[in-house]
C-alpha cells in the first residue's frame, strides 16, 4: 500500500521532482563519483535485499544491459544512463535505498541468519524418512534456509537450489485455497478447527465424525475434496502465482501412491463415514492429493509461498492477490495451533509462530506481516519434524529476534527487533549528520537525504548542520542544504546564532553572501530590512 501510495504521488509530481529523485539515487549509489560501475549499482541493490532477477525490476534489468551497450567501456554508467535505467522502477528502488521496507537494514539481519544456520547445522542425529522410497534417497547432510519478506527481500544460505516435496507442508495451502473457494463457513461444515492430539494419520474423527482439523492427513483429505481443480491446479496456475511462477514437477507422485497404504484405508475410513461432500469420487481425491504432497518446490520458492500468507494473501513479488484475506487469517491461525504434528503446543509456546511441517524434512514458518521461512533437511526427530529445522527455529532465531506472538516489542529489550532500523544509528543519526556537514562530505549528505533522515535535527546546543557548514566554510553543503533538501535557511542555536552569524563570526564570506542572496530570494519583499542587515554583515568581514 505504502508502495501504491508513493507510485500514485510521484505520478503527479512535477518533472523536476523526478530528476531530484534519480539524483539522489545516484548520488548515493556512486558516493561522490561521477560514474557508477554495474556491478556496484548490483551489489548495492543486493544489499537491500532485492534480486536482479526480480519479476518487478525486470524492466530496469532489460534496460541496464541495452544500456551498458552505449556506454564507453561497457561496464559504467554516468549519470544520464544511469537516469536511464532505473525511471522505470523509481518507486520500488527509492522505496529500496531509502530503507522504507520492512527490514531496513537488511545485510545485518540476514548475517545474523547466516550465523543461526550455521550454528544448526552443527546438530547431527535424526532418519531421514523412508516409507516413501523417494524421500530415502536424500542426503542427511542437506541443510538449507530462504527467506522472503513482505516486500520482496530475499535471502538464501545452504542447499537452497535442491528441489525436495513439500509433502505436509501443502496442507496450509490446501485449505487456504478451500476456504478462498468456498468460506470458512461452508469448509468447516466438513473439518473441525480444533488439535486432535493424535498421530497425523490416526483414523480417527471428532464427536461429530469429522476430521479434527485441516493439517492432520483425514483433513487435508476431505480438503482436498472441495477444491477446484480446473481453476487452481488443473494447469498450475494457483500454485505459479504461489510461488513466483517458478517450476514445479509432480514426479514423485507414482512412488507416492504406491506407499499410501494408511491413506487409502484413511480415505475408506472417511466415505464410510460421508465426510465428503456429496458425489465425490474417493479415488480420484487420493490421486490429486498424493499430486500435491509430491510438489517438488526448493527452499528458495517455497519461500515466497510463506511470504504470500505473511502478505495478506498478496504474493509480495508478483503483486498479485493469490489468497483472500479471511482465507490466510484461518490458515495462519490453524498453522498456529495444530501445523507441527504432536509437536504443536511445544512449537507454539517456545516459537509463537504458524508454522507446517512436512516429513520430507521442510518447515514452512510465518512470521505475519513481515516474512516467510523455509527451513528444510532431510533427518527428521521421532515426532517427524526436521531436527535442524526445529533448533533453527526454537531455540535460535527467536531467542534472537523478537518474532514471538508475544514478545512485548516496547519492553522485550533483550532481544533485537530487524523491523527497526538499529539503535545505534538512531542514537548517532544527529552526530554522523553534523560530521558530514563539519567535512564537507556532500556526499554522505546525500545519502543521509535519500534514507529519510531530518536534515534539520540538531545536536544538545541547538545547532543544525547547515549551522556546521557555515561555520566551516562549505559552500557546497551550505547550496545542498538549502536548495536540494529545503532546510530552514535562519534556524537558531541556544545562544541565538543563525547559520549567518557562523558565516560572519569565522569569515567565510562566499558562504555568507551565499547566505544573503538565498535568504532575499525566498523571502518575502517585506524582508528588505534583513537583507541590509545581512549586506551590512558582508561589509564586516572586510
């Protein structure tokens, strides 16, 4: 929304409030030089989280390459071409540089990750699942980790590449797409909402002979059935539009069905009790759901399906709406309570998080409106759950972050919220501002500009950095304040000293007449007596 809103601003701003915009973002990505390297502008962008192959920089990707065409040795970009390659993506890149996503600082974040990975994938111990003759031919030591948050921020570390089956982990996604389909209404007329506090695949119902909820095996069965498949699955577009539009392959289904012996007694089970909706045929419901627990996804797609149901149901790389609003809220909140098999309460209390699992070693977590996670290794602990996975994200990346339900972000100190830029910068903002001012550096100013920070904050005595500028003589900084970021040209420090006052008590006299002629031809005609007071200042410092 914020992205929509600033897209629609920019759509009527004058001309000249473009060009600012592009030259600010140059002006940050190439830090007082008068070209940019490709490969810098790339490794900036990456620093924000954005990938080059991103569907929505698509267009500004197309157009660097044909770019770097005209320019003189083929890897730089000047300003002009810079200009270029970027107004068509304006929006999403500011939004990128100026840190207005929702992880701000996203390298430090995701080393953290790394550092939290790392340290999982120490733990040996754990079977790797072989009742499915396929999921027995993974090796124990594949370990990956992808993230994707709600404004399209991607991360990955390990074996993130290697396709495996989402197996379990389709089950939030079934029901979602039911409920989508149908309303919550009419699905739960078939599945209870509550924790059976039973194996997965127990044949067993609730008092009113339905299946206990929609993660349990009986559940996704019986969901499964109320899915359109011509308009979701028939040709894949509900799953694309899921994961990015990225390939999926359904060649695991054969070794699938032939050891689903539990689940076809399960679907018998479930027809003799007429927990299907009226006319289903049985088998063909089997069929289809053996298909969608063999999806092969990788760590890296399966991420932005996680992402999606952080989102509201919007895939945060596509834009495009997947789920409803009321369908992710009752997938998140059944994640919640019932998605880690006999794990769940253990999951919930250390975790506070919705999260499935999946006996092919995946971990499919939601942290709401900010992220998804996909954790997968093969070995899993005797309740089914990835060894690794489960330390990753029980014991490690909560005790870090305050991702927990109920961690009390005001109170909660101990723990480090990435959702906030960090302290330390907030606390040194002011000091790093009047350093660049006191050096002359325009362009850490600019970069301060670019990232939203108030040009006008002062230190304890008031002063503001166009004050420090004056007062030290940098004319080019005194021109950037006042005419690229609209400062207050006459503040006063807590002895009453404006940035003219600075001029005059050091003798910079360029600044000072600088000073003199901005302040006359923004100030309204009545001011003419402050202009010879100014004139009078000049006369001083001969």
């Amino acid at each position: 929304n914020t992205l929509l809103s600033v897209q629609e601003a920019l759509s009527q701003a004058p001309p000249q409030l473009l060009i600012a915009v592009n030259d600010l973002l140059f002006y940050t990505v190439a830090e007082g030089q008068d070209t940019i390297p490709a490969h810098k502008f790339l490794t900036a962008l990456k620093g924000t989280g954005l990938l080059t192959g991103d569907p929505r920089l698509k267009e500004c990707m197309d157009t660097l390459k044909e770019t770097l065409k005209e320019s003189a040795d083929g890897v730089t970009l000047d300003r002009h071409l810079f200009k270029k390659c970027v107004q068509s993506n304006i929006v999403l890149l500011t939004q990128a540089f100026r840190k207005k996503f929702v992880i701000p600082d996203f390298l430090p974040f995701t080393s953290h990750i790394d550092e939290l990975y790392e340290s999982a994938g120490k733990l040996t111990g754990g079977q790797v699942a072989d009742y499915i003759p396929q999921l027995a031919k993974f090796s124990p030591d594949l370990w990956g980790v992808s993230l994707c948050t709600v404004d399209g921020q991607r991360h990955t570390v390990g074996d993130t590449k290697v396709p495996f089956c989402l197996q379990s982990c389709v089950k939030p996604l079934k029901y979602a797409v039911a409920v989508h389909d149908h309303g919550t209404e009419y699905v739960h007329s078939f599945i209870g909402k509550e924790p059976s506090g039973l194996r997965f695949n127990k044949l067993f119902l609730n008092e009113d002979d339905q299946p206990h909820n929609p993660m349990v095996n009986a559940g996704a069965i019986v969901c499964t059935s109320l899915i359109k498949v011509n308009k979701y699955w028939g040709a894949g577009r509900g799953v694309s539009c899921l994961f990015n539009h990225e390939r999926i392959l359904f060649d695991r289904f054969q070794s699938e069905r032939e050891s689903g012996d539990r689940n076809f007694a399960i679907g018998y089970y479930l027809k003799e009790k007429k927990c299907f909706p009226e006319g289903t045929d049985m088998t063909s419901v089997l069929d289809f759901y053996f298909q969608l627990c063999s999806i092969e996804v990788t760590c890296e797609s399966a991420s932005v399906m996680a992402a999606t149901l952080a989102n509201g149901g919007i895939c945060p790389i596509t834009g495009e709406r997947v789920l409803s609003p009321e369908a992710v809220r009752n997938t998140l909140s059944l994640m919640h309570s019932c998605g880690m098999y006999d794990f769940s309460g253990q999951f919930a209390f250390h975790v506070g998080l919705p999260a499935k699992s999946g006996v092919a070693g995946g971990i499919l977590l939601v942290v709401p409106n900010v992220m998804g996670i996909m954790c997968w290794s093969p070995p899993l602990d005797k309740l089914g759950n990835s060894v690794r996975g489960i330390q990753f994200c029980t014991v490690h990346l909560v005790e870090l972050f305050n991702f927990h339900n109920y961690d009390n972000l005001r109170h909660f100190a101990k723990k480090y919220d990435p959702r906030r830029e960090g302290g330390d910068q907030r606390v040194k903002s002011v000091i790093n501002l009047l350093f660049a001012a006191y050096t002359g550096d325009v362009s850490a100013l600019r970069r301060f500009a670019l990232s939203s920070v108030d040009m006008e904050q002062r230190d304890y005595d008031s002063r503001t950095a166009l004050h420090v500028a004056a007062a030290e003589g940098h004319i080019e900084v005194v021109r950037f304040l006042l005419e690229a970021c609209k400062v207050n040209p006459a503040p006063r420090d807590r002895w009453g000293n404006t940035p003219m006052d600075e001029a005059l008590n050091f003798g910079h006299k360029e600044v000072l007449v600088f000073l003199e002629q901005f302040q006359g031809e923004h100030s309204a005609p009545s001011s003419g007596a402050n202009r010879g007071s100014a004139e009078k200042s000049v006369d001083n410092l001969y």
